[in-house]
C-alpha cells in the first residue's frame, strides 16, 4: 500500500485531464487522432469534465474503434478505470499499448502511474526511466520516480532521484519536500530539516513542509526551533490552522511550557468555541498541570453541551477518581452505560474500579459485559478474571482467563493468573502446566518462577528445583521479600536450615506486614530450638492473620498454649513483637506466590 503520493499532479508535457481536486485546469493538448476517433476523444474529454465517468468510458472506448493503436487514447481509458478502482482492467488496457510506439513521455508517466497503482512497480520504474531518458530536462518526472521508490523503502535510491530532479527543478518546493522524507527515512535528520527548509522558502504556504518540520522538531526536542517555525507558518500560512496549533501545542506540553499552550488553546477555542477536540485538549493540560478541578470544570461544560459525547464523560470519570470522588466516578460511568449498554470502555473502567473498591460481584458484571462486548481484549478476561479469584469464585475465574487464551494463547498474564485460579480448585498438575507455560513464554517472569518453585516447597516436593527456580526469581528482582522468603522456605525444605534462617530474616526485613514469612521464621526457629524467638515470630504473624487456624493449632501443639487474643489479651505485649510495624491487611489471593495481577488499567 502506498504511504505517500505526489500532493498534486504535475507533468512537463501536459494531456488532457479532468480537472484536478485542486481546482487548477490542466492545459489542453490536442491529440493527433483521426477524425471520427477525436470526435469521441472530445465528447469523452468533455464526459471527464462533467465527472460522468461511464460516458468518458464509452467514448473513448468508441474513439478506439477508429484508432486501436492509440496508446494516448488507451492511456486515457486505463486512468479512467484506474481512478474507478478497477486496476485490473486499467493494467489490463495498458497491456495493449507498446511501449516502444509511445513516443510521449508524458504518456510513458502516466503508463508508470497505473502500473505502480496495480503493483507492477518494476514495470513502473522501467516507464519512468524510459520517460525520463526521452525528456531528461522534466525534473518532475524524476520526484514521480522517487516517490515510488520512497513508497517501497528504497530510500537511499529515492533520495537521489529526489536530487537529479531538483537539479533540473532548483525552485520545485515538492522536490525539497520529497528529498525530505527521504532523508527523513534514512534517519538524517539534519539534512531532512534542511530539505524542508528549502521547500517552504520556495513556497512559504506549504503547509505540508511545515508539519514536517515541526514533527522532526518535536521528537529532538528543539523547543526553540519550533516556536520560530510557529511565528512563521502563523504569519505566512494562517494563524488559525487547528491542526497545526493542536500539534504544536503537544510539543509545548511535552516541554512542559504550560502556559503558553494554555494561551493558545484559550485562542483556538476563541476561533472555534464549538471545537470540542480543542476543548479536550485544554482539559488534558489542566490535567497534567494536576489542576483537576479546571479539567473537571472543562469536561462537565463539554458534557453538558453535548451529552452524546460518550467518551468526554468517560474520561470525567476517571477525573473524579483522580480526586477521589468515586460516587462521581460511578455516576459518570453510569451515565454512559445508561445512555449506551454497548459503550464498553465506561463497562471497563466502571468495573475495574469497582474491582478497586473491593465490590468484586459488582465488578464482575460489568466486566463480563465488557468481554462480551470486545472479546478479544486480553485485559478486560484478566480484570473479569481476578475479579471472580477475589470473590473466592474459582471456576468461573479460570473460565475467564480460559476464554481469554483462546485469543491472547501467548498472555503472560492470563496465563499465570489461570495457574494461580487452578490452585484454588487443587488442580495442581494444571498449576504446574500453566507456569511451565509462561515460562516458556518468559524464562525471566519472576512471579512464575516464585510461584512454581514456592509450591514444590510448601509440598514438600522437588526441592532442588524449587530452590532453583526461587533463586533465580531473588537473582531478578533481590529486593523482592515475598520471593526471599520463598527462597528460604525452600532451602529449609530440602534441610539447609542456617541458609534458611538468613534468607527468611532477610525478608522479614524487607517485608514487616506479611504474616506467612513470619510464620516460616518461627518454624526455623523451632527447628533450632529457639523457643522464645520462634513464639515472638508467631505471634507477629497471628497479629497480622488473627484467623490462621493452622498456625494456631501449631501454636498450640509445639506447648505455647492459646495465643493471648484467644484469652482476650492484645497479642503486642510481647516486647519481641513490638519492634514490627502496625499490621496491615493481608496480601489478596495468589499473593504469596507472587500476588500478579497483570498490567496497569490504560486509557486511550
């Protein structure tokens, strides 16, 4: 598929043409054809004129009944045919036409024009040439040639057909601006700036050239430079150009220049009050500006304007929970499902807050919604999914990361969150398969790692392995005290009880609020024969889990007794315990394998 075409047709020999988008007359060449074949020729012309194709067709299908080797009258037709859509019949209608007969270079460019449009490029490139070694002085032949090889990645060629034409054409602003993206192709910015430059000095009005300009300014970050090309395209060109300003204004944000991108948004919106892409984009700078309430402000005028703008409100919701207003988050997604049920991001969005809030039934309605709504989007099966672990609903869990596999089979995500949903329902050859799984996918995914090598340990099973796989998930991320602890609890699994105990009050330290790693140091300071320590860490972690039966049914067996919040004393007075942080809640599901939950919600 072609990415560029040339802005406007020009040619060194003119031939009858209809007349262009532009507006602009091509002048008229009178064909050398025999009577009755110009007769036709003419009423066919005059067809084109009037835009009533299937008569120009006619015609000059009747014109080549009186002149059949007519490779100009061919020509006309197959652009006809061409422009219809059909390339087929219009390469097909050139196939007729000896080259060799045509001794019009202007027709020869037209002929490579149709053929690069029916995907005979080399046939093309052969045309162009042969026209160019007919009439060598036309430079616009050669900007024909070079956007063709500019549109098959052939930029080093491009470039230098580009220069041969500006060599014959020094003042064609299209082929400056043509050398340019060829350059621009190459990675040569400099020089492909310096091309662009050329081509508005010969056209100050060009507006492609500018745009161009100010892309290549943008990505190098070349503030300055843009706010001159700025001044200039306001001055020369228009200084309410909506697309320019738009553009110019993201590169005053991304520099951070607030306030100027304010004063000419203010100044667009003042153009065009009913503009609401513009309005939007003022909305998105008080966003990042962390003015909220503005953005607030901005977004509700628009809604309330016009209230069929569907996705306008959707983003107001996500304002209100940057504030924490969730009941106007609700309400605004809430609006948009009541007025669409089929607009699926406010489903998304409604429900993976909802998922936040801990509603999880909730949640999961209106993420099934949305999975039915575009069942290909692995995120919405993921937020479906983990919305029915939180709410202990495991079978319909591991079906929604199912029916997400079936599209995404390679998401690391779903399938990791499936082997997590498999071992709720003791399934754990499929736990085993699904974390192989995405180990194969990513031999570096670290909650992978931790969560197959924790769960050989915690069964007691392939304990070098498990030792293995926690060590290389600790060699990833070493900071992680989740996946020491797992490290730990597998060396002691296997017996290495003094490279236990580091590895687990290393994690203590690195993460006070998690009763599980607690409870493993007291079962190593058990081991030892530490007594009072191994009872200390107990019963932090019985602060932290008041509700761990097993843990209290071992606290009472190894002959501690019943813990003091069973006998209605506050589990702090032991003054080992009292160096730890405040508890916290628990980590969720899966948690203590790595507690995965997929990437970040993302807006478009």
């Amino acid at each position: 598929m072609f990415l560029l075409v040339p802005l406007v047709a020009v040619s060194c020999a003119a031939v009858p043409e209809p007349e262009s988008d532009t507006g602009v007359q091509p002048e008229f060449v009178s064909p050398l054809l025999p009577a009755q074949a110009y007769y036709h020729f003419l009423r066919g012309y005059l067809a084109e004129l009037a835009h009533d194709v299937p008569k120009a067709v006619f015609e000059y299908r009747a014109a080549l009944q009186f002149d059949p080797k007519s490779a100009f009258l061919r020509v006309r037709l197959a652009a006809l045919q061409f422009l219809s859509g059909n390339m087929q019949r219009a390469v097909a209608t050139l196939d007729h036409i000896q080259p060799a007969r045509v001794k019009d270079a202007a027709v020869l460019v037209e002929m490579a024009k149709i053929y690069a449009g029916g995907g005979q490029f080399d046939r093309a490139l052969g045309l162009y040439d042969e026209a160019i070694h007919m009439n060598p002085e036309c430079g616009e032949t050669y900007f024909d040639k070079g956007v063709l090889l500019l549109n098959l990645k052939r930029p080093e060629q491009a470039e230098a057909v580009f220069g041969q034409g500006i060599a014959h054409a020094p003042e064609s602003h299209f082929g400056y601006f043509y050398r340019g993206k060829a350059l621009e192709a190459q990675g040569k910015g400099p020089e492909a700036k310096e091309a662009y430059r050329q081509a508005i000095k010969r056209a100050d009005r060009f507006e492609p050239a500018y745009q161009a300009l100010l892309n290549l300014y943008e990505s190098d970050w070349d503030l300055q430079e843009a706010i001159q090309l700025y001044q200039q395209f306001v001055s020369s060109v228009t200084s309410r150009d909506q697309t320019f300003r738009k553009d110019f204004v993201r590169l005053l944000v991304k520099q951070k220049d607030y306030e100027r991108a304010l004063a000419i948004l203010d100044q667009m919106i003042a153009d065009d009050p009913q503009n609401v892409k513009v309005q939007i984009q003022r909305a998105l700078v008080y966003v990042e500006i962390k003015d909220h309430l503005r953005a607030i402000t901005e977004l509700k005028r628009i809604v309330q304007a016009h209230p069929s703008e569907l996705r306008v409100r959707d983003y107001l919701g996500w304002l209100y929970e940057q504030i924490n207003d969730v009941e106007g988050a609700i309400e605004a997604y809430r609006t948009n499902i009541d007025m669409d049920s089929t607009f699926y991001d406010s489903h998304l969005h409604l429900g993976f807050l909802l998922y936040r809030l801990t509603r999880h039934d909730e949640a999961a309605l209106h993420l099934a919604r949305a999975a039915g709504l575009k069942p290909g989007n692995p995120e919405t099966h993921l937020l479906l999914g983990l919305s029915y672990l939180q709410a202990e609903k495991f079978e319909q869990a591991s079906s929604a990361f199912e029916k997400g596999l079936e599209y995404h089979p390679s998401d690391e995500n779903l399938r990791f969150n499936l082997g997590a949903a498999y071992d709720k329902l003791d399934r754990f050859p499929d736990v085993i398969r699904e974390m192989e799984a995405v180990l194969a996918l990513n031999p570096d995914h670290t909650d992978a790692l931790n969560y197959l090598g924790y769960s050989y340990a915690d069964r007691g099973i392939n304990g070098e392995e498990a030792v293995e796989l926690t060590r290389r998930a600790v060699a990833l991320k070493p900071d992680n005290g989740a996946y020491v602890d797992s490290l730990g609890w597998a060396l002691f699994k296997v017996g290495r009880v003094a490279e236990a105990l580091r590895e687990i009050k290393r994690a203590a330290e690195l993460v006070k609020d998690d009763p599980v790693i607690f409870e493993h140091l007291g079962e190593i300071y058990l081991t030892q024969e530490h007594q009072e320590a191994a009872k200390a860490a107990w019963l932090r972690a019985l602060e932290l889990d008041p509700h761990n039966e097993k843990l209290i049914k071992r606290f009472r067996e190894v002959g501690f007794g019943n813990p003091p919040h069973l006998q209605g004393q506050p589990l702090k007075d032991d003054a080992q315990v009292s160096q730890y942080a405040d508890p916290v809640m628990p980590r969720s599901p899966a948690s203590r394998a790595g507690g995965h939950i997929g990437p970040p919600l993302h807006r478009e």
